[in-house]
C-alpha cells in the first residue's frame, strides 16, 4: 500500500481534468454521451467541469510542490473553486441568482432536464466548498495536530457518496435536495476521485500516515474498509432490490439484512483479528529477539530522555562502569562524566535533543571503583518516542595504547636529538681526525724520507727496512683515515633517487681497474641493462668496493672472471649481484664480512684497510634494503644486494 499512496493523487487529478474536458467538449459539441453518464440523467453543468479542472490542477501543483511548501500557484485555482461553490451556496440560501452557472453554454442549458434550467446543484455546491477550502489548506496543522484539510476531504466523501448511493438505490432525496436540480452521477464520482487524491496528496502524515502505519489500528483500517464498505453497500441494495420485486417484506428484508451484516461483519471481524494476531506474534518474536540482542550485546546501549536520565540500560553499562542498574538510572548521566568533559558532553546531548545525529564522541565516565573510563559514544534522537537511543564503546585500552604511543614518540623524538647531536659529535670527530691525525702522520713519513736520503751512506740493509716499514704505516694509516671519513660521510650525504644503471657504470670502474694495472689477464661479464631507483652516487662507491674487492682477491687466478648481473629472488624482487672465481671464504666466517676492520686474510696477502665491505652494508641500509654473501673456499663469492 505504501507504494501505491504515492500515485494515488496525480491518478486523481489526471481522471479528473480527463473527465471535466470531455463533459466541456459534450456541451461544445453537444454530445449528449458527453455531458451526461445516461439517457435521462442530469448532465454536468459547464462551470462544474471547470471547477473540476481547476481543482484537479491545484491538487497536482501541491503534491509536487511537497510537504511544507506553500505554492501560490496550488492556492489560486483552489480558492476561486472556493468562491465558485460558496457564491452557489449563498444565492440557493438567500434565493440570489448570481449566474456563473449559467456563463457557458447558456442557450443550452435551458430545460436540459425535466423542463429545468441546468445549474450547479445545491449539494454540489457544498462539496465545491469543502474542496476548496481542504486544497487551501493543505498544508496547515494546528498545535494539537489537527489537520482542516483532512475533515474537507472526509466531508466531500460524504456528500458524494449519500449521492452515489442515491443513485445506486434510486432513492432520490440522497442526490437531490427538493426542487433544486440533483447532482450529477459523474459529478459525484469525481467529488469521491479528488477527495481521495486530496487525502492522499501527503500520505506521509495525517490520516494516511496512520493508515499505512504498522501499527494495529493502521493494520485494522487496511483490513476492514476496503471490505467492509462495499459489502454493506451491497447488502443494502439487495434489500431493497428484494423488497421492490416483492421477494420479502419490509419485515422479513430487515430481517435478513441484519443477519447478513452481522455475519458478513463478523466474518471481517474475526479475520482481521486473526491477521492483528499473527502481527501481533511475529511482534512478540521480534521483541524478544531485540531484546535478546539488547542483553548480550557487549557494547553498551541506552535509551535516554531530553530530562538527562537513562530509561534503560543493558547489562553492559554495569559490567564496564561497576554501578547497579538502579544506581545508574536514579542519577542525572552527567554526573558520572568527568569534569573536564561536561560541558562538551552537555553541548552533544543538546545537539541530539535538537535532531542532530551523534556519530563520534567521546567523554570519560566515573566508575564504581573510582577509576575512569573512555567511553565512544553514537546516538540518535527519535522523533516520535522523543527519546535518545545510543550507543557506547569501551575505548579506555585503546586510549592508553595512543598515550603509550605517544610517550615513544616522545622519546624517539628525544633519542633522535641524541643521534642528531652524536652525529654532530661525530662529524666533528671526523674533522678532527682528518685535520689533528694527517699532521703528524705527515711528520713521520717526511721525516723518514728526510733521515733516508740524509743518511743513506751510513743506513744498512736492516735500517732502510725500518725506515721502508715506518712510511708504509703511515702510508696504510692515512688510507685507514680517508676510508673511515668516507664511511662517516655515507650516513649524511642527501639522496637523489633516480634511475641508474649499473651495467654502464661496472663497465667505467673495472676499465678504470684494467689501467691501473694493464698486466693484469682478467675477463668481465657484464649483464647489459641492469638498473635500479637509488641514488647514482651512493651506488658507485657500491660497486667501486665490490669490483675493487673482486678484482683484488682474484689477483692470483690466470683465469679471472668477474660478473655483474640481476636475477629474481624469492619475493619477486630483483636480486643484482657480483661474482667473482676468486680466493672465496668459508661461510663460518660469513657473519665477519661486513663489520669494519674485519678481514678474513692477512695484510701481506692481500692489502686492504677492512672498510670496503663495511661501506657496502652501509650504502645498501640507506636505500633501505638488504646485502648478503656466498662462497666457497678457492672456488669464488658472490654478494647479491638488493636496494
């Protein structure tokens, strides 16, 4: 039913303005099919069509102009249809003959029906004058809700329909009062057309709000008068139509109305009271399974009114706050929340009073043990039961969690400043070492030289040895201090990701390598188009340590062979890695590779500050990724990085 409400009234008004302009074109035409339903019938008077027509416009403009709105296009058709029927009504009362009935078509409304001159009859003119005024205002409600409107409409029912049952009992004082011309069949069916239209145009409130409810009242009307009217209708026409043939008497046709009705009646009855009872099971069930939910649910819910006072409460609330039921319904909600939060808390309450819905809020409320609790809150006004139903949510844990997470925060903040000012300590070191440590190893190599080549006449072999051992030293220990600032340095230079290519720039060190030494018979395999994101920088001193580390410790092959290539690793990321068929290591000692000042071979047989491997590890972390070694013992290694 809620779905046919809807197009109710503009079917009214379309039959309506369809039936008024065939009627107009009858009286154009003279088309007696037109202007009345049968042969010897009275006819719809011209101005009553009109008045029709204007009604049925009126009653479409204000159903589209929706509820609330006022329309003054809607109120003008509707008080002239006022004017019209109240015009009508004073002229029969004070025996005034304005003629505005009389305007159209005037020639042919003379003797149109039983030597009268066709006018607008006296009951149709009542019902102009409910219409009008009901399509006036239909959008005004008084404080007690009543709805003028609405009684307009069940008034033009009820004069259309003592006509139309006039007419269906041929009983003639119920459509025509006295000597005044009767009202028209159709004219009563579009009086009942546009009642109902006229009922219908705001079915969301009113009347039909009540008939459509699910309510048992709104389930009793649905039930009972879609039947119950025309059964009695019908009950009374055969009455009379039995009477009439003579089939019973007055008597006997009394009688059998009566047990007809109330057969028929209670039939009705104890239908409707089955539906209303299985209604009213299935409403029962709902219940009990809400109210199942209400009892179990872990969160908290509520029902509250505008006065600051629970009206009830699931077990809950006194599981998380330690309070009775009874102690937290005797007591105004604001007095468990704390102070701090009141006045934010009273300012929501207000809100939700006022129709606004509460979808996160948050307050601490007072427990029985003295302790508080962050409560989440979400709620809504209802407006009929003038309630608020909410919802509440422990969130003391997670707030603890945020404040502990802070507090790291925090204190990362505080480490970071350390490291920041560590670093700063450092850097400053660096320049120390670079500056205070060169001096005097640039002493003690110049002096070596100096006391060499003053007296080289009187040195034996064992004192140029010495002296030879002293300049390498500090030869070793300057390159020692050139690669730690390098290491430190790694750690503060700015990045500029881009894409590099690390076939092209193997290809320049190790070409590099090979004039530094042109003796050297070594091949390179250079994989073709390897690249990476990362800084070009950074990722040159990476490959200067690898390739420098590979070309060293393949020294003592005939055959040396150094690789660079990618490859897929096991998490679908490209794996690049330097291979060389060198001295290798054993894996026990894999864990030393990249510390610095780790060495797994001796200075004499293979030269080296220990730093290179260490620069690697570090030149990986800063992209963010990862480095790893395998080999084996005189057979070779290979560092797979992947950044």
């Amino acid at each position: 039913m809620r779905t046919l409400l809807p197009g109710i009234s503009p079917a009214a008004s379309g039959l309506a303005i369809l039936t008024a302009g065939l009627v107009l074109v009858g009286w154009a035409l003279d088309i007696e099919s037109l202007k009345r339903v049968f042969p010897g019938l009275v006819s719809m008077n011209p101005l009553t069509a009109i008045a029709f027509l204007l009604a049925a416009v009126s009653l479409e403009i204000q159903r589209k102009s929706g509820l609330g709105r006022y329309n003054l296009w809607a109120e003008i058709p509707a008080v002239i249809v006022l004017i019209i029927g109240g015009l009508r009504l004073i002229g029969y009362v004070f025996d005034w003959s304005w003629g505005l009935d009389q305007i159209l078509f005037s020639d042919k409304l003379v003797n149109d029906q039983s030597g009268q001159d066709n006018r607008m009859s006296p009951n149709a003119a009542l019902g102009f004058a409910f219409l009008g005024t009901g399509l006036a205002l239909v959008n005004l409600r008084t404080r007690s809700g009543f709805r003028p409107a609405e009684i307009c409409g069940a008034s033009v029912l009820a004069i259309s329909l003592l006509a139309l049952l006039g007419y269906l009992y041929r009983v003639t004082w119920l459509y025509e009062f006295g000597a005044f011309i009767p009202m028209a069949l159709h004219t009563a069916v579009l009086f009942q057309v546009l009642a109902v239209g006229l009922l219908c145009v705001r079915p969301e409130r009113g009347w039909m709000a009540f008939i459509i409810s699910d309510s048992p009242g709104g389930s009793l009307v649905r039930h009972l008068f879609p039947l119950l009217v025309p059964v009695l209708v019908v009950l009374g026409w055969a009455r009379l139509a039995g009477e009439r043939h003579g089939y019973f008497e007055a008597e006997m046709g009394t009688t059998l109305y009566t047990i007809t009705t109330i057969s028929m009646v209670s039939s009705l009855i104890w239908w409707s009271a089955r539906s209303l009872h299985r209604s009213h099971k299935q409403r029962i069930r709902v219940e009990k399974e809400l109210e199942g939910f209400f009892t179990v649910s872990l969160d908290m819910l509520c029902i509250a009114s505008k006065d600051g006072y629970f009206k009830r409460i699931n077990p809950a609330f006194s599981q998380t706050l330690g309070y009775t039921e009874e102690e937290l319904l005797s007591r105004p909600f604001v007095e468990f929340v704390h102070p701090e939060d009141l006045e934010r808390t009273r300012a929501e309450t207000g809100q939700v009073s006022g129709g606004q819905s509460s979808d996160h809020f948050e307050n601490r409320y007072l427990c029985k043990d003295g302790s508080w609790k962050w409560l989440w809150w979400k709620g809504r006004n209802l407006e009929e039961t003038g309630l608020i139903y909410a919802t509440a949510r422990d969130i003391t844990e997670q707030k603890e969690a945020e404040e502990k997470i802070r507090r790291l925060n925090r204190m990362l903040e505080e480490r970071a400043a350390q490291l920041d000012a560590t670093n700063q300590e450092l850097e400053a070191f660096s320049y120390s070492v670079s500056h205070d440590l060169r001096a005097p190893l640039r002493g003690i190599a110049g002096f070596a030289q100096a006391l060499e080549e003053h007296a080289d006449a009187s040195l034996d072999d064992t004192a140029r040895g010495y002296l030879m051992r002293v300049r390498r030293a500090a030869d070793r220990m300057g390159n020692l201090i050139d690669d730690l600032l390098k290491l430190s340095r790694l750690t503060r230079a700015e990045m500029n990701l881009q894409k590099v290519n690390l076939s092209d720039m193997a290809e320049s060190i190790l070409t590099q390598l090979k004039q530094r030494e042109p003796d050297r018979q070594i091949k390179w395999k250079i994989s073709p188009e390897v690249t990476v994101h990362a800084d070009a920088a950074l990722m040159r001193i990476l490959l200067e340590n690898l390739l420098e580390n590979a070309w060293k410790f393949t020294s003592k092959k005939a055959d040396a062979l150094i690789e660079l290539g990618a490859q897929i690793g096991t998490e679908s990321e490209q794996v690049c890695y330097v291979r060389d068929n060198g001295v290798g290591f054993d894996m026990r000692y894999a864990s030393k590779l990249f510390g610095a000042f780790q060495r797994l071979h001796s200075m004499v047989e293979y030269p080296g500050t220990g730093i290179g491997l260490a620069t690697v590890q570090r030149v990986v972390r800063r992209h963010g990724g990862r480095v790893w070694a395998d080999a084996k013992l005189n057979v070779g290694s290979t560092f797979y990085f992947v950044v």
